[in-house]
C-alpha cells in the first residue's frame, strides 16, 4: 500500500443493511481491491463474487476470503460447526499498492470467537463506513455502532441504504456529526451500470 492509499473498512448496524452493494460502490468509486476477510454461508457465489459482478473497472483486484465457512450464520457459530477456530492475527490484509476496501460481516460486534468481535480487524488507520438503513430500532443501532467507532478514535462517515426517510436520516446526521457519502436508494436492481453512476457520484466524498 502507497502512502497515498488508503483502507476502507465497511460495517452495518445490522445484516442485510446493503454493506454489499455499499462495498461495489465505494470499490468501484476508488478502483480500488476488495477483500471480505470472512464469508459465511453462499460459498459457490459470496460477496466478493457478488462485488467482482458489479464492478466495470480494470484495476480492481479481489482478494481471497481468510475463511471460507460453510454456514450462514455469526462467524462463531459457522466456524464451530466447520470445526475451525478463527484467529484474528490470521487475517492479516492482503498485500497491495491500491486502495483496499474491507467487507465486515453484520455488524461491529459480531462475534469471531470467544473474545473478538469484527471491531478487532478494523485497524486505527482505517477508514470506517458504515452502513445505515431505516428500520424500527434503526436510530439507536446506528448511534451506538458510531458512537463505539468514535470512542476508538476512528475516521467514520456514513451511507444511507434504502427508501429515504427524512427524520431518521436528519436526527442521525445531527447526533453523529459525521460526514454522510450519501444514499444508496431501494434499485429495482443492482448491475454494473447503476453501480457505476453512485460511484460517480458518491467519489467526491470518500
């Protein structure tokens, strides 16, 4: 990694939020590599194939999972079942002179093992995204993701995800005071070409 290069590490105040499409965007805005460092569940088609998809530039590269679980469920729970302990000084990033852009799975404290949650591989000069969409409970899901993001001392912005839903969006934007990329809104569908449009636009904020 350049010095002008930075890591971006996507997380959602919950699973199903969208960090997927959000991380195909951010990827494509940059150029940049992806790497989701744990996949559970869907392994003939998981999210760095879902991303590679979606992506139209030529300098992305995609970086192979560091588990691979077999389970759709909480990386614990697939890995117990896969018989596999993971170990977060085993996922060390891959090597490169890009921008990298890093998928979590679900949210910040999701648990890995008995005593590290996906929190412990979001190293301090990361850049944090994360991942807001509107749901009953979806205010307080979000203020408590940024506000442990910014107990840690991290680079934090937002992307909203889904119908636009003015009093949520604002009461967020007004008690966080973090920079919003912007919103991705609820597509018919997601192919190169849309991805490629939220990428022009949401660049200039990243």
């Amino acid at each position: 990694m350049t010095k002008n290069s930075s890591t971006y590490f996507i997380t959602g105040i919950s699973t199903e939020v969208g960090k997927t499409v959000a991380s195909a965007i951010v990827t494509e805005a940059l150029e940049a590599d992806y790497w989701k460092p744990i996949q559970a569940g869907e392994l003939d088609y998981g999210d760095t194939q879902k991303v590679e998809k979606l992506i139209s530039n030529s300098h992305s590269k995609f970086h192979p999972n560091a588990y691979a679980l077999n389970t759709p469920m909480s990386p614990h729970a697939a890995a117990e079942i896969d018989g596999v302990q993971i170990d977060v000084n085993q996922m060390n990033p891959p090597k490169t002179k890009n921008h990298l852009v890093i998928e979590g799975a679900g949210g910040l404290l999701v648990p890995l093992n008995d005593s590290e949650t996906i929190l412990d591989l979001i190293k301090p000069n990361y850049k944090v995204i994360v991942v807001s969409r509107h749901y009953l409970g979806s205010i307080n899901h979000t203020l408590l993701t940024v506000n442990l993001l910014k107990e840690k001392g991290f680079d934090i912005s937002i992307i909203f995800s889904g119908n636009e839903h003015k009093t949520t969006e604002t009461i967020i934007k007004k008690m966080t005071n973090v920079p919003i990329i912007g919103r991705i809104d609820e597509e018919p569908y997601f192919d190169k070409n849309v991805i490629k449009e939220y990428a022009d636009t949401f660049k200039p904020n990243l």
